[in-house]
C-alpha cells in the first residue's frame, strides 16, 4: 500500500493547513476540488507549488507529477480582490444612485474591465428587477393594520380582509416600486411580488387561490395598467409615451397603439429614458463636439461626461431609428471604445458587463470543466485539443478562452462561427471573410497555439470592425 501525500497548503501569509491524501489526483482541477473540501473554500482558486530547482520559488501548478510527498502548496485566488468586486455587483443600485455626472470604475484581475457611468440624477433607474422582490413600507395606517393581522393570523390562523382605503394604499405603493424597476413587468415578475407580499403579510394570504396570491397577482396586473395610464396621462414617462397612438405611425391606414410597441425584452432597466431638461438641438450640439472630442488624446474624461450627458438622446435613437452599424460607428464613434462599451452597458442594465461575466465564468469554469470532461464521443476529441492547454502553464486568460471555446462545442455550435482563429499569415485571408461575416470574433496569432498571445483581437459585425485592441478572446466574447 502506497505512502500518504502529505501537503502544507498555504492559505495566506499567517494561515496554513496540513492536508493527507491516498494518492495524487490524475488533474490539477480534481486536486483543486480535494482543497477547496478539505480547507473549507468557497469560490475560484489556482494553486502554485514550492519548486526547489528554483530556490523554493512557487510556482504555478499545470500538472499533478509536480506534487511529491511534503510538498508546499499556495493557494492564489483567481480573481484577486474577488471580495471588492462582489459587493460591487450586489451594491451596484446603491452605487449608481449616487452618481449625477460623475463616473466610477471597475477592474477585473486583468484590468479588462472598466465600467463608467453616469447621468444627470434622476433620470435612469439604477437597479435591474431583484431575485427577491422588496416589499415597500406602507402608509402609518396600513402598517399598523397589517401588524395586527400578521400577529392575529400567528395566533390562530385568521386572514384579514383589508379594506378599500388600505387596499388602494397597497396596491398603489406596490405599482411605485414595480415602476421603478419596471414599466411593463411580465406575468412571471406580477407573480413574484404577489408571493413576496403574502410572505412578508401572511395575513393578506388567499385560502380560495393558487399558491394564496393569485388573487393579488390579478390586482396587481390591473393596477399596473391604470397606473401607466394615469402617468402617460401627465407626459411623465417617456417609455410609455412612444407606445401611445398619438406618437404612433400614420403611414398605416389603420394605426393601432399596440403596433410595434417599443418594451424592454431582455432585462433593460433604462430600455427608452426619460428625456433630459436639454433640448434636442442642444443634445445634437453635444454629440457634434463629441465628434471633436474624440480625435483628441488623453480626453477619456471629457468623453465620459458627454457620453453620460446624451445617453437618453443616444438610446432613444437607437430605439426609434435602429441605425445600421455603419451610421452607429458615424454618429456616435466615441461609443465603440471598450470603456464606453461597458459605460453604455450599465447605463442600460445597471449590470456591470465585464465585471460581472468574468466573475461569473470564473466561478463555474471549474463545475464547466468537469461536466465537459465527462462528454464522450465527438464532443470529447473535439475538446480535448482545447482542453489540454489547460494542463500547461495557461494564464487566466487562456483558461477563459478555452472553457469558453469548449462550452460552444459541449452544446453543439460550431466555434469558427464565433471566434475565427487566424495566423499573421492569413490575414488577407481574413479581410476576405470580413465583408461576409454577420458577427464574429476576429484572433491573429503567429501561430496556431493557445498560449500564443494574441497579436489583435477585433469584434467584427456586418462586415465592420466596430472594436480592435482587445485584452483577451473571453473579453471579446463578452462584450
């Protein structure tokens, strides 16, 4: 029977565990997997190894031949300050709504990611629509009713029966908070309010209904609908106002109001903006000297201000206008800049974009990885290439690039039709596919490898270069 490996895994400068295993691991992901079990971690790490041909220096682990018995192990976490960049993501609402025209930002481990954002106060909602819905606190009265009726209904199980004061107090509050997330909150999002409201108020629960909300669901949908129509009443909300039939069309002989409807469908938070106290002319001045702007060196802040000061006027040209990339790349050159890129993107979503994609494929990449590996047939050869650069001296990047190249395989497409992979060589060839390709991601190495680093990396789409210089292939594919 075979000696136990004893290992010192080093866990900081004053923190250290001794660790006893039956055998080395065949992967450095399954060693991983043993340490972050036996030392009780949570979240992405890499490890790195004391090697002794270098006078003891550590080194970062690619295979599992290089551990021997009394061996030192560090353990680095993989997306350092990984602490700071999550309670940026869970507090980004309370860091947006401090902002009028000033700006913050964000690195990744890389430096790969810079958020930027700002507007006048006021005017752009500051967070996405929460996993747990927060239900707002009612008028004195109704609070005090409701207290009673939770503790009653603690007792012995009595529903209270709010009346029509108390429910119009709930039911306005409700759509207050719901509108500020939302304009048009989908049935599934209705439904979580009404769930949260019977929890927090199990007193307000309906015996007679689904789940004993359905009933508050319905209400909810009801008042949503009078309660937009009593802001597009008062001109108050610009996102509401485009759906009416006065802004409506009138090339059609039968213009309807629910005719192309302008709603966020994939989870923008400011998807049409109100306008801005600017008027249109001095906006288009705005974006003119932006033009100016521009051209000049060192000029990110002045940029950054005036990005932010014409958001609304940019959004709601692309919403309305839905401009070609070409005409896009004409207007508003300033915004294909990958600072600006994820600016724009927060200013939408109020989801930082980089940040918070790194952070979320670091964090699965080792769960990925092992579902991945577990793939036979032709998805297993054709990964297999990808994947063991893995077991080499990869670097974050690398290892991004090629849980990412394997995750596309693993569920069936085709990774030329995202990411082109080209020589130095080959690059009349490229310009070739150019002109052809819809959307893509552009690489040129010297040669074929992995942890060759990439000479350029170019987004392309409709046949435009719309963003060069990129920091790596999984920055490229986010963004």
């Amino acid at each position: 029977m075979a000696n136990p490996i004893r290992l010192l895994i080093l866990l900081s400068d004053d923190s250290s565990e001794r660790m006893d295993l039956p055998l080395v691991p065949e992967t450095v992901e399954e060693l991983i997997e043993q340490v972050q079990e036996a030392c009780q971690l949570i979240g992405c790490i890499r490890l790195q190894y004391k090697d002794v041909d270098f006078g003891g220096t550590f080194v970062n682990l690619s295979t599992t031949s290089s551990i021997k018995d009394l061996a030192t192990i560090k353990v680095i976490p993989l997306v350092p300050d990984s602490d700071i960049i999550l309670e940026f993501i869970d507090s980004v609402s309370s860091n947006l709504s401090e902002l009028d025209s000033s700006s913050f930002s964000a690195h990744t481990d890389s430096g790969d990611t810079v958020i930027l954002s700002s507007s006048p106060s006021g005017r752009l909602r500051t967070e996405p629509w929460p996993k747990q819905f927060n239900i707002p606190t009612f008028s004195f009265e109704t609070e005090g009713q409701l207290e009673k009726g939770n503790a009653e209904y603690t007792r012995n199980q009595t529903r209270l029966t709010p009346s029509s004061k108390m429910l119009s107090d709930i039911l306005e509050r409700l759509a207050e908070k719901i509108f500020s997330y939302k304009a048009y909150p989908t049935d599934a999002d209705l439904g979580d309010v009404a769930v949260a409201l019977t929890i927090k108020h199990p007193c307000l629960r309906q015996s007679d209904s689904f789940n004993e909300s359905y009933g508050w669901k319905i209400r909810l949908k009801s008042k949503m609908c009078n309660y937009r129509t009593q802001l597009k009443s008062h001109g108050l909300a610009s996102e509401l106002m485009v759906n009416t039939l006065k802004y409506k069309s009138r090339e059609d002989l039968y213009p309807l109001p629910a005719k192309n409807n302008k709603k966020a469908r994939r989870g923008e938070a400011n998807f049409y903006p109100q306008t801005s106290i600017a008027t249109p002319e001095s906006l288009e001045q705005e974006r003119t000297l932006l033009l100016t702007e521009v051209k000049k060196r060192n000029n990110e802040k002045t940029i950054r201000e005036k990005m932010a000061w014409t958001f609304d006027f940019r959004r709601q040209e692309v919403v309305d206008q839905k401009p070609s990339i070409e005409n896009l790349m004409e207007r508003w050159p300033a915004l294909f800049q990958m600072e600006e890129i994820n600016a724009e993107f927060l200013r939408v979503t109020a989801v930082p974009l980089l940040t918070r994609c790194m952070a979320q494929l670091d964090k699965y990449s080792t769960q990925l990885l092992k579902i991945i590996r577990k793939k036979g047939g032709a998805t297993k050869a054709k990964t297999a290439t990808i994947l063991e650069f893995l077991d080499q001296e990869a670097d974050a990047d690398v290892r991004r690039e090629c849980v990412l190249k394997s995750l596309i395989i693993y569920l069936g497409e085709c990774v030329e039709d995202l990411i082109k992979e080209y020589t130095m060589s080959q690059i009349d060839q490229a310009k070739q596919e150019l002109d052809s390709t819809t959307m893509a991601v552009f690489v040129f190495r010297e040669n074929s490898s992995l942890l060759q680093q990439p000479k350029e990396i170019e987004i392309i789409i409709d046949g435009a270069e719309v963003l060069t210089e990129l920091p790596s292939v999984a920055a490229g594919v986010s963004l």
